[in-house]
C-alpha cells in the first residue's frame, strides 16, 4: 500500500521537485546517525540539523535530559523538513535509552571528545554503522554516555584551544565521514524500502492537505 501511496502522491508533485528528491535520495544514508546530548542553543542545534541535511546525513537523534532542542529557523534554513529528527525525551535515562536503541539496530557509538587518544575522526571505522555522540560545549557529553560508548573519536587541533563550537566540530566530522563513506565500498546507501518511506515523507510535507489525501486513499483501498 505505500508504494500505491506514494504513486498518488507524487502525482501532485512538481517534475522539478521529483527530480530533486531523486537526486538528494541517492546521496542520503542511515550508516552514520548523529546523536545531540542536552544541546539547549538554538543556534548550535540548529546548525548541526542544517549539517545533517547538507553531508546526506538523515537521521538525527536528539537526547533531553535537562534541555529541551529548540530550532533557529533562521539557522536550519528549512532543513527540519528534509531530516528524520528523534527526540528521546521519555524515560529516567534518555541517554542509555538512545544509546541501547541505536546498538539494537547495529550501530556502533562513538562519543566525541578531545580528551582521549581512541582514534581520530579521518581514522574512524565505518565499515560497521556509526553513531556519532556530541555533548554540550562546556559539558561535553554525560558520563553515562562515554561508560556506553563504543570507542571515542576527536578532530585533531594544533592550537591553544582544546575544544571547538559543537556545531562546527560536526560540520567538520560529517564532512570527513562523508567523504570517507562515498569513496568505499561500502554499502551506505538506503534501501529500498528506506527510500519509499523517505519519499513518503518528503512528499506529505510539500504537498498540502496531504494527511486528508492519505486518509481518502486509504478509505477508498479499504472499499
């Protein structure tokens, strides 16, 4: 049923925007997730989202424990549309909820942080799915997410500082993993049932009234 839904739907997108689509589907991945500990600047949150959608990252999970993730819209510059955002905000210990989550769906965690000597963001395996973990700027991440990590990964620097804004310190790591992922071999696209559910979702956004088509459709397959 959902490729017969989707079929209805795309009838009412643009050509324009179907090649879009398309052409940005063929780039996206679920191999690397990114993960947000109690981010609580907008402008940090949103920055990274905006990253996300840029190196062809799609899904995002964001862990409020203490800080609830609030978007700049100025910032995202709609980039809240075209990226899976899962908050994980229910339980007494978001953190090993997101963290217990993403290993039972084979990820690997990897906490960012300068102050280990793990391995480097160009070294990092990606042979296995990875899970990138970024904590607050003054913080870092929670103690319980580097007992749960799977290995630590940093952003070598050769300065003074030994620590950069979140946002440009994922800006930096998805770009080196994006670059690192394409020229493998390995298989790092979605499948195709991803890209069906993606194109589903993509397309309820551009198209409106798309929840009264959907609820129509259905009606009318159940007659």
């Amino acid at each position: 049923m959902k490729k017969q839904l989707l079929e209805q739907l795309l009838t009412l997108v643009t050509d324009n925007k179907k090649e879009l689509f398309d052409k940005v589907l063929a780039e996206r991945t679920k191999h690397v997730t990114v993960v947000l500990e109690n981010i609580f600047q907008p402008q940090n949150a949103s920055a990274v989202l905006r990253s996300c959608d840029v190196f062809g990252i799609q899904d995002l999970h964001v862990i409020e424990n203490e800080n609830s993730y609030n978007i700049n819209p100025k910032v995202v510059m709609g980039a809240s549309k075209w990226v899976n955002l899962h908050k994980h905000n229910k339980k007494e210990n978001n953190t090993l909820d997101c963290i217990n989550e993403l290993k039972s769906k084979g990820y690997k965690i990897y906490a960012t942080t300068p102050h280990t000597n793990d391995c480097l963001i160009e070294d990092i395996d990606l042979t296995e799915k990875c899970a990138l973990m970024f904590g607050t700027e003054l913080e870092g991440l929670s103690q319980v997410a580097m007992d749960n990590a799977d290995g630590f990964v940093k952003i070598p620097m050769y300065g003074f500082t030994e620590s950069l804004n979140i946002s440009v310190c994922a800006a930096i790591s998805l770009y080196e993993i994006s670059r690192k992922l394409k020229s493998s071999d390995i298989d790092w696209q979605l499948s195709e049932e991803d890209k069906i559910d993606q194109l589903l979702i993509w397309s309820k956004k551009v198209i409106k009234r798309s929840d009264i088509i959907e609820k129509e459709f259905i009606e009318k397959l159940s007659k």
